[in-house]
C-alpha cells in the first residue's frame, strides 16, 4: 500500500524574492514533492500544501489522510495557526510520521514536541557543509554517500537546543569550522520525527542527489506500519508558546 505523503511548505520566499523563484520555479515544496516522487515511485502518492491555502492546507481531512508529513518554514512560523498546530501534533501523538526540514527546527509544531528552545548558531557564508554519517545501520542512512557533500550552504553551529536524540544520524562540518547534529531521530507518541537541517532556500539542496535520498529514506522509516494510529486519549491537550 503506497504511503501518503503531504509536502508543507510555507511559501512566503518563493512569492516574495524573484531569485528564490528561479531557484524553484515550483516552490521548495514543489521540489521537495517532485524528489519524492521520482526517488519513491509507486510507493508513495505525494500532494503538496502551503501556508496561503485555507487553514494551511492542513484540514482534518488531509492530516487523517497523511501518513507522513514534511515541513519547511523560516520566516513566517507565528503566522501558522495554533488550531491547526494543535491538529498536527494530535496527529504526531497518534501515529503520523513527521520530516522537519532546515529552518523549520524553529517551528510552532517541533518546539512543542521538543519541549525545548531550537535555538542554535547560524551564519550564512556559503560554506561546504559535509554530512558524516555516525550511524551507518540506520534506515536513514542506506545509500547516502558518507560524507554527503553540499559545496554551499547556510552554516548552523552547536548549541542546538533539542533533547539528546533517539537516534543521532548525521553529523554536519563546515568550511569554518562549526560542527552540527544535522539527523536526529525522536518518537513521540506513536510518531517518528526526524530533523534534517540542509535546506536554506538560498542554494539548491533540493536538487541534490544526495538530500533527496535522505529525504526518500526518512519517508519510509517515518511511516507508520499499518497507516496512522488513533489518536492518543490526551492528545487534544490545549497548546501555549
């Protein structure tokens, strides 16, 4: 049975800067999407989803459809409403697979499954960021080239206020120096997570042969056996940031 993919993206950089829109002529998500399909085949049906759609493209109906769902955001995380937070993280709790891309470690829904801050260091210098592969058995793993080479990319740096991973994957170095946790794995409820931190929208990493199979892999080590599971009991608990 093919997993249901719903590709979230906020959209705010691809409508607002001319030359992210020649980078992605479809949107990140677009790309993100095309990647999926392509790397997957049959089995996955893939839609997209987008901030500007009535409630963000995330309604009840799409999210008990989704059996893994993939988020990008930067610079209009509090514009994402807490209602449809709420839903999603109800849909983590009960068995949804969650992929949190890039800028989007500092988003509404995984700094409320993290419990923490998501700070980290960054500079944006277009360094050469090589990801290390430190757990090469994981499923995420298989078949990405160790190290993964991106020639240029946004630098995040150590601290990152996350909890310690389930399982740490990656491990990023870059041009200058900064090293940082760039794969980690968490489970929460009966959901998996995974934070993947290559991504800024000013390169192409989308493109990359190498992040589209992490992103293939991490589809199908996200999705639940079986579909998505019943919500948990409390799962509707209220959410406050």
């Amino acid at each position: 049975m093919a997993i249901n993919v719903t590709v979230w993206g906020e959209n705010v950089h691809e409508e607002r800067e001319e030359e992210v829109r020649r980078r992605y002529p479809e949107g990140m998500h677009g790309q993100i999407a095309r990647g999926l399909g392509d790397d997957l085949g049959e089995r996955v049906r893939v839609r997209t989803a987008t901030l500007q759609e009535p409630e963000h493209g995330l309604t009840e109906k799409v999210l008990a459809e989704t059996d893994v769902l993939t988020w990008w955001g930067h610079a209009a995380h509090e514009e994402v409403s807490d209602e449809v937070v709420a839903r999603v993280h109800e849909r983590v709790l009960g068995g949804m697979g969650l992929l949190v891309l890039h800028s989007a470690h500092f988003s509404k829904i995984f700094r409320v499954l993290m419990g923490t801050t998501c700070t980290l260091n960054w500079r944006d210098g277009g360094e050469r960021e090589l990801v290390w592969t430190i757990e090469p058995s994981h499923p995420i793993a298989e078949g990405v080239p160790n190290p993964l080479v991106i020639e240029e990319q946004e630098t995040y740096g150590e601290p990152f206020g996350i909890p310690a991973p389930d399982e740490l994957v990656f491990v990023s170095s870059f041009g200058g120096g900064d090293v940082f946790r760039s794969g980690c794995c968490f489970r929460r409820g009966r959901g998996r997570v995974f934070y993947f931190s290559p991504g800024d929208q000013d390169y192409p990493v989308y493109y990359h042969e190498g992040v589209r199979r992490v992103l293939a892999n991490a589809v199908l080590w996200a999705a639940p056996v079986g579909g998505p599971g019943v919500p948990l009991s409390n799962a509707n608990t209220p959410i406050t940031w």
